[in-house]
C-alpha cells in the first residue's frame, strides 16, 4: 500500500473534542485516553482511584513524530491550564522529578458546555504537520516543567520562571507535619494556588520559602499538631503567606527552634510589657 496512507494503527480524535480542547490537544487527549484504558485493564498505576499514565518526554515524542519538542510542551500546558489533564507525583525516588498524568473526566465534560468557537484561535500551534503513529505497550511517563507568569497590577507580564511543580510538591512533603497527607496530585484547582502563591510572593524561589515557613509553623503550633489536614484545607484562605508572616515573626524575636507557639506568642508579650514599662 502506499506508504503515506493508513496501513497502521491511527492516531484518532472527535472532532467535537477538538472543538472543546484544540485539535493538537485533542490528538494528546485521546492517545493519553488509550493508555488509561490500557493501564486500567492491566490494573497497574493505579494511584489515589485514579489510573494514571507515565513517560519520557523522548517517548512521547515517539508517538508524535510529527510534533516537535516545543510543540509537545505547548500542548501538554494548555491542557493543565485548561484544568483537563492532573499532574500526579508518585516517584518513590525524590530524585526522580517525573510526573503522572490522567484526565479530569468531570472538568472535560463541563467543557461541553463551552466548546471553543469556530472562530477561537487553535491553542498550541496546530501548524506543525500531523501524521499517524503506532501504538506501542508500555506505560507512559514524561517530566512535568510548567510556566508561571507574575504580572503587574495592570495586568502586564512582569516576568516569567521556568519551574516544575515537582519544586512545590517537594518542598511541601519534605516540610509537613507528619500528621498531614502526603501532596501527590496537583489539579487544575491546586495549580492556580501555587502559581497565585509565586505571583503574590514575586517568584518562585520567594513562593518556596513561604511555603516551607509556614509548614515550619504548622510543626510548632499546638492547633496543627495530631491533624490529618489536606493541601487543600492547609493552603485554603491564604494561610500559607498568613503563617510564614508568623515564623518569620518567631524568627525575628529569636525563639528557640522547639518552642511552641503559644510560649513563643507568651515571650512576645512579656518582651512588650517590659519594653513599655522601661
């Protein structure tokens, strides 16, 4: 047969999808789609209720011959900003910053209901060529790097910094207490909140510090102590810039490592009733 035609197994998409998604999305979603089902009738990379998909940016690309590189990366970042694909961080390996994916079933079905227009720019440079790819057996893994843009008050990019969330998840785990869960899945929901806390904080690196100060915090503090919290109810209404304005304030006062909180808060009043008596 001629060998531009299909003699393989093709890649396929519904043109709906691509009109809710973008059809170079489309195109990932659906090959992503496959793999779950895979895995879900293997029972492997079963993770939280969720089965899951893993694989090296190279491997990808085996599957997307078509695409280049940067293409790859722009596609797999306008699903996470559309809140359709979860980023997931099960490596045993601390190590190892490669990331699992799985779709938001749910959040593409709400989709549905706001399909992009026919005239809506395409989302990720949908005039790289497309082609047809053979499917292969194995599990799919790929290193997880996302862009986060801090901006001015008017609205205008101020600057951006190449990170990958496995920073933040890392940095989350490493300082918990031991009592609050483990942060595995960063959604749609918990992506906005980390990308808010470096916007507020003004980087990256500054988001990193905060985070891990108020987790020092929730340590010393006798409230947090014995909770089984999530990343959700602890990052919730701004606590994270609340608690590491307050060890910063520990910090400040001098208060010895192993203090409590309430000793330390004990120490600060008793330091201002002798100061206004002096």
């Amino acid at each position: 047969m001629n060998g531009v035609l299909i003699d393989e197994s093709p890649l396929m998409f519904q043109p709906s999808l691509a009109c809710r998604v973008g059809v170079n999305e489309a195109i990932f979603l659906q090959q992503l789609h496959y793999w779950i089902g895979v895995n879900r009738k293997q029972k492997r990379n079963l993770r939280d209720g969720r089965y899951w998909v893993y694989n090296t940016l190279e491997r990808w690309l085996e599957q997307f011959p078509f695409w280049s590189e940067s293409t790859l990366k722009r596609v797999i970042k306008s699903l996470k900003d559309q809140g359709v694909i979860l980023t997931g961080f099960f490596n045993d390996d601390r190590r190892d910053r490669t990331a699992w994916y799985s779709i938001d079933y749910c959040r593409l079905e709400d989709k549905s209901t706001n399909p992009l227009g026919q005239n809506d720019p395409i989302r990720s440079g949908q005039n790289d060529l497309m082609g047809q790819v053979k499917m292969t057996g194995s599990s799919i893994q790929e290193t997880n790097n996302t862009e986060i843009t801090t901006e001015t008050s008017e609205g205008r990019a101020r600057g951006k910094d190449r990170i990958d969330l496995f920073l933040f998840v890392d940095c989350y785990n490493q300082h918990k207490p031991d009592s609050f869960a483990r942060l595995t899945i960063v959604n749609y929901q918990r992506r906005k909140k980390l990308e808010q806390l470096a916007k507020d904080c003004g980087g990256v690196d500054n988001a990193l510090v905060a985070l891990a100060n108020a987790l020092r915090y929730a340590k010393a503090d006798e409230w947090y102590r014995g909770k089984d919290l999530s990343f959700d109810n602890f990052a919730s209404n701004g606590k994270i810039l609340q608690l590491h304005e307050r060890w910063v304030e520990r910090e400040s006062i001098g208060a010895p490592l192993g203090a409590s909180n309430s000793d330390v808060e004990k120490a600060r009043l008793i330091a201002e009733f002798t100061s206004a008596l002096q």
